[in-house]
C-alpha cells in the first residue's frame, strides 16, 4: 500500500508544484522558475528518451544558461534512466537537499478544527517569504507559480487572538489526496505548526481528501517527529545533483 501512495504522492506532488515555466525535452521535465523552491527549477527525469545521456545534459544545460539558473537534477526512486544516480555521481556532481516524502494512508475527520484565515496567493507568498527571508524575486515567483498550479493552492494563516501570525501553510486538494506544503512557524516550538498542520487536515477531509502526503529536510528531525505524531510515515526520499555541487 505504502509503495502505491508513495508513487501517488510523487505524481500529485509534481503537479502542485508546477510552474509556468516548463517544457519537455526527451522525456524529462525541466522547470524554469527563478523561486527559492528548488522543485520549480530542476529537471524530474520522468522518462528515458532517444538522447544519450551527455546530448541530454548539454541540451538541459542550454536551456538552463538561457534562464540564467544553474543546472539542477531531482534524484527519485523513479528517475530515468535507472542508473541515472550513479552516472551523474560518476561525472562529480554533487548531491544535496535530501528530502523525505511521508505520507498519511487514512486521513480522518478532526472534531473540533482549529480557524483558519484563508490568504490569497499574493500575500501568501509575502508571508512565508518574509519569514523564510527570501528575496522579492523569489516571492513573487512563488506567488506566480501557486497562483498558476494546475492543482488549485490554497494558503492559510493560523493566527492568535490578537490577529497576529503564529503559521502559515498550504494544501493543494488533488481529487482524494491533499500535499501540505510551506508549513512555516512565525513562533518557534509552540505547536502552532502542529496545530496548522491538524486543521490544514480537517479541512482537506471535509473536501474529499482521504490521503495524505508532505515533503520534509531529511535532516530536519523536529518536523518529522512532528509529521510522525500526525501518523505520517516515511515513503522514499530524493535528493539533487548538480555539476555546480550545491544550490542555494
């Protein structure tokens, strides 16, 4: 079952986070946003074309300089070809960003959920921008690309009586599996972000969702324990590769 949902996973996830700027070349799929978030601009190698490997490269590579970012590729259990990991390895490409994709098989109804402040995708952005102190590039690249996902966003605030921000997260509701992303904490080790998280949840059942999956820091051991108390589990991870070694 777990194998199943993590494959669902990966495929839903690809589609929330679409950006507009993408295209296919032999196969694989490379996006082209100038966001922080990595997954909008590296290359899924979804499938194994025609090209030899190095052609591939060097074609990505081009479109790639022309967008002025640097050359990325997102290592999957499903990446193709198979043995794509080691031959980029094998050229001294760096791996990076490892990070886990859990997963939740039953997602249950919450009995009492938590308010929420439903945010557009402009001042979504800003606020999960100024917290994670991103750039105004790289802002409105990600309120451009939630804006424009084929899978609808919704963001949401959860704030304290006062009306001041404790978290923000978004849910992308994918028929009956819903991805959490960009859960950020205003106030560190409070359990705002759990409380988000719970009432994110609750809110994604009472559309239809019954599944459910995130994306975590492999080496962010906080969150997962938090993730894990949600009754999410570990499904497979992925990292980067890059000719460039490391992303910022």
């Amino acid at each position: 079952m777990i194998d199943a949902l993590a494959l669902r996973a990966e495929l839903a996830g690809l589609d929330a986070s679409a950006p507009p700027q993408q295209a296919d070349i032999d196969g694989w799929l490379i996006r082209l946003s100038p966001g922080k978030a990595k997954r909008s601009r590296c290359i899924n190698a979804l499938r194994q074309g025609a090209l030899p490997l190095d052609d591939l490269l060097a074609r990505c590579q081009a479109a790639y300089d022309a967008a002025g970012l640097p050359l990325a590729v997102r290592v999957t259990p499903w990446s193709q070809p198979a043995d794509l990991d080691a031959r980029l390895a094998a050229k001294g490409w760096g791996a990076f960003d490892a990070a886990d994709v859990m997963v939740l098989d039953t997602l249950l109804p919450d009995p009492a959920p938590v308010a929420l402040q439903a945010l557009g995708a402009q001042d979504y952005a800003a606020r999960v921008g100024a917290l994670r102190g991103s750039s105004d590039t790289a802002i409105a690249a990600h309120a451009e690309r939630i804006a424009n996902a084929p899978v609808s966003y919704q963001g949401f605030a959860l704030n304290d009586a006062d009306g001041r921000l404790l978290a923000c997260g978004q849910m992308v509701v994918d028929r009956d599996i819903v991805g959490l992303y960009d859960i950020a904490s205003a106030v560190e080790r409070q359990g705002h972000g759990e409380r988000l998280c719970r009432a994110l949840l609750a809110l994604a059942h009472a559309q239809g969702a019954r599944q459910a999956y995130l994306q975590v820091g492999s080496d962010n051991s906080v969150a997962r324990r938090l993730y894990a108390r949600l009754g999410f589990v570990f499904a497979y991870r992925y990292h980067y590769r890059s000719p460039e070694h490391e992303l910022t």
